[in-house]
C-alpha cells in the first residue's frame, strides 16, 4: 500500500484509536470524557484528526510542543467573552458559499473542511467542526463567476480545511478549472500544513503534477523546530528543485514556540530548506484556544531580541488579525524615535533613531 493511503487509513480520530502503551494526560482524558458526555459540547468541538507521522513526532512530556498542538485538552472548552467561532468574520466578508473576499486584490476558497491533522489552536473550527466537505461543482462555478467579474482580483489563495485533503484528481481538476474559467493570469497560494504533518501526501508524482502550473506558491505552517522532521524536509528540497515556491506562517503559540531560542532556530532552519519564514501570526480569538494565546506584550520583546539574533532573510513579519474582522496588521516596533532639533551633529534638523543596541542615533531630516 502506498504510503500516503496507510497515512490516511491509520489516522488516529477517536479515543480508541491511541495505541494502548500511550497514556493521555488528566487533561486529555478530562477533554474526552466531557466530549462523550455533553451532546452539545460533541457538536462544538474541533474534530480530532492525528496522522501516524505527526503522532510518531510527539513526546512523552504533557507539555510536549507537537502534543500540545495535535491532542485536546479540557481547556478547550473554556469560552473567554471576547471568544468567538469566528473571530476574523468570514461570514461577514463571503458575498458567495465558499468564499472570502476581504482584500480588494485576493480572495480566498474554502475547499473544504477537512484537515489531515486538526490543530487545536485552530481559529476556521467555526467551518472545519460542522462536518463542511469538498466544495461541490455548483459552489466552485458560483466562485469562478463573483472572481470572474472582477478584474482588481490578483490572487486566489485556496485554503479550508487544508485543500491537501482532496485526492490528486480531485485537487488538480480544481486548479485547472481555475484556470480554464479566469482568463487572466492569477496568483494562487495553497494554505496547507501536508507538509508539517503528512509529508507522504506530497509524493513526487504530486509535486511534479503541481509544478506544470505556474504562479503556484505553496503557503505551510511549521511552528517549532521538531516538525522538521526528514520527511518533511525531503518534501521542502523537492519543492524548490521543482521551482514552487514555499513560504511558512507560523502561529505563536504559549508552550510550543514563546522563546526566542525556539523561534530563532526555527526560522534559520526553515531557510536551510528555502522555505521563507513569512508571517509569525499573534493568536487568534477563537473560541477554546486562551490557553494557547501569547501576551502581546510578551509577543513585541520576542520579536525585538529575535531581531538582534538571525538575519532579515530569516525573519518573518510579526502580525495580528484585528478581531472584528479588521484584518491583517503588521506588529511594528519602529526604530525611529522622533525628530530633533540641534542633536544630530552637523545637521540642523535630524530623526533619531533607537538602535537593536539602545544607543541613540541620527539621520538627517533635509
């Protein structure tokens, strides 16, 4: 059997399926007892979705980085007031079924809601918990009109779910389709973290097939050192010898990558296997995911040492999604301190500066 089909066929998706020399923590057990117990709870939940390869890279430890990102705990059932299922409003900014237009040059196609493995720091569970299958032909005609008519629409980035859950013929009929009904040329980025947990699904056939498609970038999540498995790094060196371009948003996450140590080597290494580290994302408000959200605050000074620690090519941009649906916005801390009269040497007027050092300097304002 292929690989890729025993992945998906011994994916672990109910208490049962852990193997029984594998013990869940308090947390975890209390998760599953509450999931059996509450009928509306079983409803609201993120399904629960662990492939053999993304399971053999958890730890023993209950604070294990990949566990903590792959096993649910009974905080998930903890709802702050601020908390919603959907906290960037895609309902707000969908004009058709299965699609997301919230920046006037891109758009983005829900095709489907399954994932290959379910984050539980997942900010889409308000559209990957109902049971939201592939995008059926009459949708996907309906999406293909609204981009169709629109001509100021550059990108089309192809998301869930995770779009890798599809089966090739599936996927591929999809980007031709694209294709085939937008004569114009079109950015596509695929949202997908196939390679981070099921790299098998990336066989060689696959990245051959998605290389004769041009303007294709390939948009994954990585969010600590470990999922670099070989595996994974293998699919990462075969995508850029075939020419796709890969780029990786990282979500800070409390416990699995809130250190510098942890961030800095996670992005040297994403550049070892040319994957630009791209956006390092501050937490979602979704509904169950407190435990997993990082301070601001506490976000702002990892960002300013991990400054003074790689290079500009290894830093990704650090920024929230306005609750409310406002968007996406750089987090920036700017060097630049004010303007000043008389402080800056020969020049009259000057802007001064705060160095990574914190020792003042200047650039001349004429």
């Amino acid at each position: 059997m292929e690989e890729r089909f025993r992945q998906r066929r011994d994916t672990i998706r109910r208490r049962k399926d852990f193997p029984a020399d594998f013990s869940l923590s308090p947390g975890e057990e209390e998760f599953f007892r509450r999931l059996g117990s509450e009928e509306k709870a079983s409803l609201r939940s993120l399904k629960l979705a662990i492939t053999p390869h993304y399971f053999s890279l958890i730890g023993n430890e209950e604070d294990d980085p990949i566990r903590l990102q792959a096993i649910p705990r009974v905080e998930e059932f903890d709802t702050l007031p601020y908390e919603k299922e959907d906290p960037l409003e895609d309902l707000r900014y969908s004009p058709v079924e299965r699609l997301v237009h919230r920046y006037r040059d891109r758009v983005l196609i829900l095709l489907t809601g399954e994932c290959l493995t379910y984050c539980r720091h997942c900010f889409r569970r308000h559209f990957s918990s109902h049971g939201s299958g592939a995008i059926q032909g009459g949708q996907l005609e309906a999406v293909l009109d609204y981009i169709r008519g629109r001509e100021d629409i550059h990108e089309v980035i192809l998301s869930g779910g995770d779009p890798l859950s599809l089966e090739d013929e599936r996927f591929f009929g999809i980007l031709r389709r694209i294709q085939e009904a937008v004569p114009r040329p079109l950015i596509i980025r695929i949202a997908t973290r196939a390679p981070v947990v099921m790299p098998q699904r990336m066989a060689p056939p696959f990245l051959d097939g998605l290389a004769d498609f041009p303007r294709v970038f390939l948009i994954t999540q990585f969010n600590h050192p470990r999922e670099l498995s070989r595996e994974s790094g293998a699919v990462l060196d075969a995508c850029a010898d075939r020419g796709i371009p890969v780029y990786n948003q990282a979500v800070l996450l409390k416990g699995v990558n809130d250190s510098v140590e942890t961030l800095s080597q996670l992005f040297q290494r994403l550049l070892e296997f040319r994957v630009k580290p791209y956006y390092l994302f501050q937490g979602d408000l979704a509904s169950g995911t407190s435990h997993f959200r990082v301070p601001l605050d506490r976000g702002m000074e990892l960002y300013r040492q991990l400054r003074q620690r790689i290079s500009g090519l290894a830093m990704p941009t650090y920024a929230v999604d306005l609750p409310g649906g406002g968007g996406k916005v750089p987090l920036v801390e700017s060097y630049l301190d004010t303007l000043v009269e008389g402080e800056g040497g020969e020049a009259q007027r000057a802007y001064r500066f705060t160095g990574p050092d914190g020792l003042n300097y200047y650039y001349p304002a004429e």
